[in-house]
C-alpha cells in the first residue's frame, strides 16, 4: 500500500551537509553563491540529493532541532551578496568584519546577521528595492496563517530579553486579545522587519531550489516530530499540545533508558494532543508537512517511532525513566497526510529501539527507512544494519550528524570490533570512511548517503553534534580547498560503478 509514495525506485546517492557549514566570509554558510557552486559540485560528482537538517530558525544551544517555528526559515543562512543584489545592502554594510572560516561563532554571526536585516529593512522602508514591495505584500498575505504570530513572537521575544513566552507577562503569554492588539502597535516596525526576514529568506531558498532542479539535483529535508517549547507554535497554538491552564506542558518528551543513555534522554518538548488535532482534520500537520514540501523534495521524518508511540515523561522529571509509552496517531494521521498531499515523500528516521508495530507502519505506507553502517559494527550494534540484511525501500547512511566522522568513530572503537569491520570489509581500515562509503554505494539500498566529513575524510574534531551535549555543536564548516576534485573525481567514479548515477 502507498508504495509510490517516495519514487525511490532508481538507485542514487548523495550528501549531506547543513547550509551552516558550508564556505564563505560571512561566519556561516549561506544560501546565495556558494550554495549554488556546492550545487555544481554535486551534479559534476554525479550526485542525485543535497541531504539538509531542518532549515528553521535556531533556539536553545543554536540546534536546528530547537526551532522558534515549524514554518520560519532561519535568517541566520540569508546572504548578504544577495541583499545586495536585490538593492537592500552595499558592501560597506558588511566591510571590515571578519570571521574564522573554519567554525561558526554564533555569539558573533548572529548579532552580525541581526545588523544586516535590520539595516536592509530600514533601506526597504526608506523606498530603497521598490521591485521588492508587491511580491513582499503577496508573501505576507499567502503566508498569513502562520507569518503573523512568527513576527509578533519574535518581536514580543526580543522585547523581553529574549526569554522563554513562558515567563510573559500573563496577558501576552495567554495571548488576551487586547494585549496582542496593544503589542502589534507597539512592534508594528520589528514585526514588520522579522515579517521581511522571511519574505528574504523563501526569496532566496526558492532560487536555490530552482537552480538544484535545474541540474536534476533533488533536495532531502528534515522535520523533527515534536516542536520546541518556546516556539510560536506552542504559544499560537495552545490547544493542540497537552498544556495546563498556565500553558506550561503537562508531560513532555523523551525516551527511556537504553544502551546509549542509563536514565534514558529528556527532550523536555511539549506533548501533541492527538484528539484535538484528529478533530481538526491534523490540519496543523498537513499545514506543517505540505511547507517543508516546498523547499525540498523528500523529507526525514525524525523519531518516525513516536507516531506509533511516543515515550510520556511528567514535566519537571529530572530524567526521563519514569515514564510511559503512550499510542500516537498511527496510520491515521499517515492516510490523512497521504490524501492531502496525494503521497508521502518521506523517509522514515527508524532507529532506537524499534517494535514490530512501528516496522509494520512504516511497510504498511512503503516508508523507507534509515540504515547506519556505523550501528552495524561498533558501539550500539545491530545487526539490522548490515548490508547484507538490507530490504528495499532503504536509505544508508555511512554516519549521521549525530554520529562521529567514521574516522573519529573508528577510532574510538574496540580493537574487537575493529577486527569485526576489517573482516567484514576485507580492508585493513587505513581508509575506513571511504570503505565505507563504498559500502554504502555497493550496496542494495535505493538511496546511499555520507555526510561531507567522511567525503573529506576527516576525524572527529568535525563532528557536528554529540547528542546529549547541549553547547559548542553544530558549528563545523568546511573550506573550499578541501574539496580538491580528486576527492570529487573518486565518488563520482564509485557513483557510475555501482550504478547509482541517474542523470
């Protein structure tokens, strides 16, 4: 049933790598110029897909996952060259800072960024752009439903310090119609200016993806299941999540103890209420699910188990063992999304501890799901992962943004499972992340991935995030004489030989 929901039916490959990360002078990547060469880049190396983490704007410890909205763009990966294209910047705006260009500093880059979109929105207002104003208004209108109480909560946020709406004052935080009125008057400038950030940034994302279609390079996305506490979405929206009458969540997020964590990990986001969106038609999910359809073609769906069932923690638990598997919405949400959507392009992010009844949800919708080479061999292994297990629809991967490089991770391994990987590979593992991702590529998987550090071959200081470690992740980048095109001349020879170009 609803096998065609992904047309994975070509074997391809690609990479992934996070906007943030890529080069420039700017502190962090953006989306103008060098997103396109790195577009180049991937089709002359014979790639089908651009693997992304989510594009929303960055909350708590800067991670993608811990975004202010499930709909914002994050105007920290707006580039300035375009703004300047576009009439809204010179280059003196930006002239004289400096940046290293080999991690993100987001104690700088953000206040950076701020500077850049409040100057090129003051120059908007000024007259400056005027080509800007009519397709600006009809972003405004079309977007309307969940762009409006975006730019009063970031307006309001900023306002108070850049705390939690949790510590508003009551009348803001249980959104009292005269407040609100009160607040859009008061913010009218700086809503108006987090309004534009946004128009700027589908502005710029849709160039991107028209130019990734363009050379017949596809997009894959991501969607975390469950939304940040301090978003606009639990404050929006109270209704759809399991708050009490102070709006503060009743039970939040997690899973329990397993091999990775004794206490289990405490997520600590709000809990959906899966009544009140089944009575809305999951209005809110179709909404959520058709915006990201929109930048990309294919999308992740994170923690896909918690649709099955999802682990419930009283709010204030200190950890999350004491808690309880509660059922989620199931097929039921998955054939309104599917008719909705007229299918499901997703991939379906299975790992953790999987029952049969998540495994039969994900078949029973023909999802594919995700393979780690790295879970095959060492640390929590499984032995799901080998290749040789391997069912179709199925997306490898060599290692994700939550695992070490393969060469940071082989090195941290025991010298048994070192053994194991050697015999299994027939290699001697002095270059085990291209073993890898040749592995990966030989494979039966429809859809072989490696993030761009094992490209690089690079060890673990590369790492991008180390679960469970809330500070200093996310902030790797590479730099262009890293990619040198031998690098690129190597996948994308292993790419034709095993069958994987689809050009």
């Amino acid at each position: 049933m609803h096998g065609d929901s992904t047309n994975l039916n070509d074997r391809s490959s690609g990479i992934l790598l996070h906007p943030t990360a890529l080069p420039g002078p700017f502190g962090i990547g953006d989306i103008g110029a060098r997103a396109r060469a790195w577009i180049d880049t991937l089709a002359n190396a014979k790639q089908t897909w651009w693997q992304l983490l989510p594009l929303g704007t960055t909350g708590y410890g800067d991670s993608p996952y811990q975004s202010f909205s499930a709909f914002a763009g994050n105007p920290n990966l707006l580039s300035p060259e375009e703004m300047e294209r576009d009439g809204l910047l010179g280059r003196d705006d930006w002239q004289g800072e400096t940046f290293p260009d080999n991690t993100v500093q987001f104690e700088t880059v953000i206040p950076f960024k701020k500077r850049l979109l409040a100057r090129a929105w003051q120059n908007y207002r000024a007259g400056q752009a005027p080509a800007l104003r009519e397709p600006f208004e009809e972003f405004q209108r079309e977007h309307a439903a969940w762009l409006d109480d975006f730019a009063l909560f970031m307006s309001l946020k900023e306002a108070h310090g850049g705390g939690s709406w949790l510590g508003w004052p009551e009348a803001l935080r249980l959104r009292r119609a005269d407040a609100l009125t009160e607040a859009r008057k008061r913010l009218a400038d700086e809503i108006g200016m987090h309004q534009f950030g946004q128009f700027l940034f589908f502005r710029q994302w849709n160039k991107i993806k028209e130019y990734a279609a363009e050379r017949n390079m596809r997009l894959i996305g991501d969607l975390p299941i469950f939304v940040a506490a301090d978003s606009a979405d639990v404050w929006a929206n109270p209704q759809l999540f399991q708050l009490d009458q102070d709006r503060r969540p009743r039970v939040v997020a997690g899973v329990p103890p397993d091999y990775f964590s004794a206490t289990g990990q405490l997520w600590g986001n709000p809990l959906y209420d899966w009544q009140a969106l089944e009575a809305t038609g999951h209005a809110w999910w179709v909404a959520r699910l058709r915006a990201t359809l929109e930048q990309v073609d294919l999308v992740r769906l994170d923690h896909f188990r918690g649709f099955e069932a999802y682990w419930e923690v009283p709010a204030g638990s200190a950890t999350a063992e004491q808690g309880r598997w509660v059922k989620g919405p199931g097929a039921e949400l998955l054939e309104t999304l599917h008719t909705a959507l007229g299918g499901l392009p997703l991939i379906a992010e299975d790992l953790g501890v999987i029952t049969p009844e998540v495994e039969a949800l994900r078949m029973r919708f023909g999802l594919p799901g995700m393979r780690i080479l790295q879970f095959a061999f060492g640390g929590a292994v499984e032995e799901r992962f080998l290749p040789h297990k391997y069912e179709n629809p199925t997306v490898v991967y060599t290692g994700t943004h939550d695992n070490d490089t393969t060469r940071g991770w082989y090195a941290q391994i025991t010298e048994q499972e070192r053994d194991f990987t050697r015999r299994y590979l027939a290699r001697d593992g002095n270059d085990i992340a291209w073993d890898f991702i040749r592995l990966a590529w030989s494979s039966i998987a429809d859809i072989a991935i490696a993030p761009l550090q094992d490209v690089l071959d690079l060890g673990g200081e590369a790492r991008m995030n180390t679960p469970g470690v809330p500070w200093g992740n996310w902030r790797w980048r590479f730099r262009e004489e890293q990619g040198v095109p031998a690098v690129w001349e190597r996948l994308a020879e292993l790419t034709e030989l095993y069958g994987r170009h689809t050009a």
